[in-house]
C-alpha cells in the first residue's frame, strides 16, 4: 500500500463541479486554498425522508469524500428545517411540523426530534459522514429576525395582513439560477396568489400566526407573533456559520426553481453577493418515470427497503451507478441487480484479501488505474465510470492480489461500501467438493441428486445461493 499511498500523495487537487449557477463545469476555486465550505439544505423532519431525499444526501456524500481525498478541509455544515415550511411553495397551508404533530398525536416538537433522528438514522445505515454541523432552524430564530429587520431596513420587505414579505421585483436578476428557463409565474396560474402580495414570485420573510388561534411554534417578532419563512432560515445560518459567499452550496433539483432563489435574493440585498460561489444539485429519483413526493403519498423509506430484507448499502451501491445530476429510475429489480453486484464484489474482495500474499511492488498499470479513478472522480463526481473502473481491474489478470485488494479500498474513500470490513471467509474443502458436485448433477439435471448434495451441505452448517453469477456458498449464522 506504501507506494499507492505515495503515488496518492503527489496527485494535484483540481476537481471540476457542474454549477447550476454558471451552467457550466468549472475548476473549483476555495476561498480558502486548503478548506471548502459546504452548506447542504437538510430534511424538513415531520416524516420519514424517503430514498429520492437520500440520494440527495448521497450524492453530497460523495461530493465531501472526494474533497477530503484531495485533502481539503470541509466544514460541512446540514440544516434541520424543524419549523416554517409550509404545505405549499407558495405561503400558503399548514406549517408541516404541526401537521405531522396532528398526524402522529404528539407535540410538534415531539415530532421534530423523533424524525431528526430517524433521518440521522438513515444516514448511519448508507455510511453517509455527519456534518461537521448540525442546524436547527428553531434555535437560529433570533438571528432570522435580525435578519428580516436588516431587509426592512435596505426597503426589501412591505407587510401584507398575514406576514412580512420579500420584494423580488427589486432584485434585477431574480431566478438567475435558472438561467434561460427562468419562472414564468402568473398569478392564478402556477402560483396561489395571496391576497396583498405585489408580485407572484415574492416570497414570505415572517408569516403572522392567524388571530384567535394559539400555534405550537410561534415567536414575538417586531411584525407580530408567528415563525419565519422557510426561505430565510438557511441564509441565516449558513452566513453565521460560513460567512458569505462560502464555497458550495447543495441541494436537490427541486430547490433550483424557488427555494435557492430566494436564499440568493436575501444575500444579494443584504451582502450584495451571491450566497455561495458554486451551486450544485441532485437530480431525482423516479418511480415509473414519476417523482418520489411524500406530499402525493409516493415514498419508499428505507425502512421499506430494510423490511423487503435488502442491505441500505445495496441502495447506497445503486445510486453510484448513475451520475448525480441524471435521473434515476428506481425498481425493485434494480435494487436486486445492485445487491447481488455487491454481494459479488464483497464475495470477490473476500477472496483476493485471503490470497493478498505476493510481496512484489506496484505495477505501472496499478497506477495507471489509480490516475483514471481520480481523473473520473474529479470530473463532475463520476461515481458510474469510477465503479466500472473498479470491476475492470478486479477482473484484470496483469494485476496482483494484493495491487487488486490495495485499489479496491483506495476506491472505497469514495464510493463508502465499507470494503475494508469484509472478512476473509474460509470454506472448508469439504463443502467447496460438496458444491462442485451438485453443480455438476444440476448441468446433468439430475436434480434428485443436486438436492441431496445441497441438503449434506446444510446439515453441515452451510447453505448455497444460486446467483446469475454462479453458486454462493454461506455460512449459517
């Protein structure tokens, strides 16, 4: 490993990133040229996240694996939204909080925490790093409403009867994050139109609790009782924790359209910059080419992939398939396909490991491999052909056992498929024979035999699993 760590070592530190802000990829430029600030938009926790929510979370993974690999120093901080968002986009329905309160029958804040950490939860389970930060947006609500009083008094906010709103018309390039496909909003159309609003596009700051009603969640404010909007939480935070701009802003595809927008508009009125310098989003996942949405009821947790007896890192190994920013079409078959790809990669790590006994350096072709993983890695976190890379080499017979085993967990600082966890597993000659027989009866279709061979294999505390790759044999537990 000595030489790989070295070779390692030397690599230039150059990543290229898609920012939605430019449309383009570009050489990522930290501010500061040994640490990046990575700021991910985090659940709303009245619910379960589902897997389309995890991938997002994934796909960060990734993106603060490779930082670290180039040796950066990552403050990487997620937001809780505990409070403030809505059941609409557009200031309008039940705080989701309460609504999940009403749900469930416990406090709002009973509900908050019990799904933070259910979501930490799922994080631990898909091997995903925790944050260097954790931000609840209901212990930053001081800090919004300095926040709100700032935009009040640069003339960006006018009060309607229920809240404190944000004017979009003053900020020129409004949705510039869209680019060429900015919002065409009609009031009445896309979006509800609130009574008092000034435009379709503005956006609440500070939403008034209704009167003669006594909310769970509601704060004295200089505009009356109530709680924040959704949109100014993660400014406040992120400009407390990570100055601005701060390097990396995450998120999924779905925050390009309003939610993102708007954190840019308040930095822009406030600071007269953009929040963050590079701006990066997670494609969806679909079902039967429609969208995971916990709203319409559509979600499969991964709770739901555990109770179906899948391992969480067999989702964690089909979202490396495909690139962040492509679709990914979720089904029960592709999930198999992706566990019985891993089952097959532990089974072939078991075996190089146990072989890893050749005491001769690396090859040049070892390293050969090594540059093209970091060349696919640094290129826009191309986890898909860094993967395909993975199963060439350990298919490749120029290479040694131990240059194979070696790579394979150089590659798993990124891909996080716990490789180096997987013990060396030991079948005893007798069973390996057992085995070979009843394959041999099985390509014969004698199956009268094939099946007494399989059952003294079992009696001697062993099973066989058939795959499209061959026979498995495991170790009862």
């Amino acid at each position: 490993m000595i030489l790989i760590w070295q070779y390692c070592r030397i690599t230039d530190r150059m990543i290229k990133l898609h920012n939605t802000l430019t449309k383009k990829k570009e050489v990522l430029k930290p501010l500061d040229k040994k640490k990046v600030r990575l700021y991910a938009c985090g659940p709303t926790v009245y619910w379960y996240a589902h897997i389309g929510n995890l991938r997002t979370y994934l796909f960060q993974d990734i993106l603060r694996r490779v930082l670290e690999y180039k040796k950066y120093q990552v403050k990487h901080v997620i937001n809780i939204t505990d409070v403030g968002q809505l059941t609409s986009d557009n200031d309008t329905g039940e705080d989701k909080i309460e609504k999940g309160a009403k749900r469930d029958k416990k406090t709002a804040w009973q509900v908050a925490r019990y799904y933070t950490e259910a979501f930490k939860k799922d994080m631990d389970r898909l091997n995903i790093k925790e944050p260097s930060i954790w931000a609840k947006a209901t212990d930053y609500i001081p800090q919004q409403i300095e926040l709100i009083k700032e935009l009040e008094k640069k003339n960006y906010t006018y009060l309607i009867s229920d809240g404190l709103y944000f004017d979009t018309s003053k900020i020129k390039d409004y949705g510039n994050l869209l680019g060429a496909k900015k919002r065409d909003v009609k009031a009445g159309a896309r979006i509800a139109m609130v009574k008092g609003k000034k435009n379709p596009t503005d956006f609440a700051l500070w939403k008034l609790s209704p009167k003669n009603s006594k909310k769970e969640m509601e704060w004295p404010s200089p505009w009356g009782k109530g709680f924040p909007g959704w949109h100014t939480e993660c400014v406040a935070m992120a400009s407390d924790l990570l100055g601005v701009p701060f390097d990396i802003h995450c998120g999924g595809s779905d925050h390009i359209q309003i939610h993102h927008p708007n954190e840019i508009a308040q930095s822009k009125a406030l600071y007269n910059s953009n929040l963050a310098n590079y701006w990066l989003h997670g494609e969806f996942l679909v079902v039967d080419k429609n969208k995971m949405s916990k709203s319409k009821g559509e979600t499969i947790t991964l709770k739901s992939l555990i109770d179906e007896k899948f391992d969480p890192l067999a989702y964690r190994y089909l979202v490396l398939t495909t690139h962040y920013r492509s679709f990914l079409n979720f089904s029960w078959q592709s999930l198999k396909s992706a566990e019985n790809s891993l089952d097959s990669l532990r089974d072939k790590i078991s075996e190089i490991k146990e072989k890893k006994t050749e005491i001769k350096g690396d090859s040049k072709k070892g390293k050969e491999y090594l540059k093209r993983f970091q060349d696919f890695i640094s290129d826009d976190l191309n986890t898909a052909k860094a993967l395909a890379l993975l199963w060439k080499l350990l298919k490749d017979k120029d290479l040694s056992n131990r240059e194979k085993y070696n790579l394979s967990l150089e590659f798993d600082k990124i891909f996080g498929l716990d490789l180096k966890s997987i013990k060396i597993i030991k079948i005893p000659e007798k069973i390996k024979k057992l085995a070979q027989q009843r394959e041999i009866y099985r390509e014969k279709k004698d199956w009268q035999k094939a099946d007494i061979k399989r059952k003294e294999i079992e009696s001697l505390g062993y099973y066989l699993e058939d795959t499209v790759n061959g026979f498995k044999i495991i170790k009862k537990s």
